[in-house]
C-alpha cells in the first residue's frame, strides 16, 4: 500500500506541472500588443464601420505612398481610448504600423 502511495505523489505532480506548463503556455500577451513596427507610414481615410469586440476599423484609404493603393480594409487600433473616441462616418489622419506580423493605427486624428 505504501509503494502505491509513493507512486501516486509523482503523478500528481506530474500532472499539476503539466497543467501549468499548459496554462503557461495559453496565457497570451496583450491582443493589442502588435510589437515595434518596422515601417510607419500616413494613411488618410473614411471610417466605414467599427468592430468594439476587436477595436477593429473599416477604413476606405487613399494610396498610401510606399505600401499601397487605395483600398478599403480592416485596421487595429490597439489604444481603447482612442478607439471609443471614433464614429462610422469620421475622416482620419494616421500612422500605420508595420512589422513582419502585423499593421495597426496609431497617432489617429480626427479632421472636423
């Protein structure tokens, strides 16, 4: 009965390591932090739609020189403040961020 025991002490540390071990690995870092940007270049644009879940906007963009043609397409914009202060229909000023991973918005201006 006592070998059983000793036995058992293991697997249950086994088990609680592998469990934070998962855990560990399942906690993600800030799904707002797209890290240091590579590149960062003006985007001027229309607000088409809004995304709170994800502080996703839909932004029909003029060309944006040295990245690409005017389009219309899905922007982050990590600062939550930022994104609150935003409304369908807003003309905006900003700075894309771009490294090998990702593209957000920052320094976003509002033009009244």
């Amino acid at each position: 009965m006592h070998s059983q025991f000793t036995r058992a002490v293991p697997t249950r540390r086994a088990w609680l390591a592998g469990f934070l071990l998962i855990a560990a690995a399942c906690a993600r870092k800030d799904p707002f932090d797209f890290g240091t940007p590579k590149n960062r270049y003006k985007i001027h644009g229309q607000i088409l739609s809004l995304r709170p879940e994800n502080r996703i906007a839909v932004i029909k963009h003029e060309k944006i020189e040295g990245w690409m043609e005017a389009m219309t397409m899905e922007f982050p914009i990590p600062d939550a403040k930022v994104f609150a202060s935003l409304k369908e229909g807003d003309w905006i000023r900003a700075t894309v961020n771009v490294n090998d991973d990702y593209f957000w918005l920052t320094d976003v201006v509002v033009e009244k």
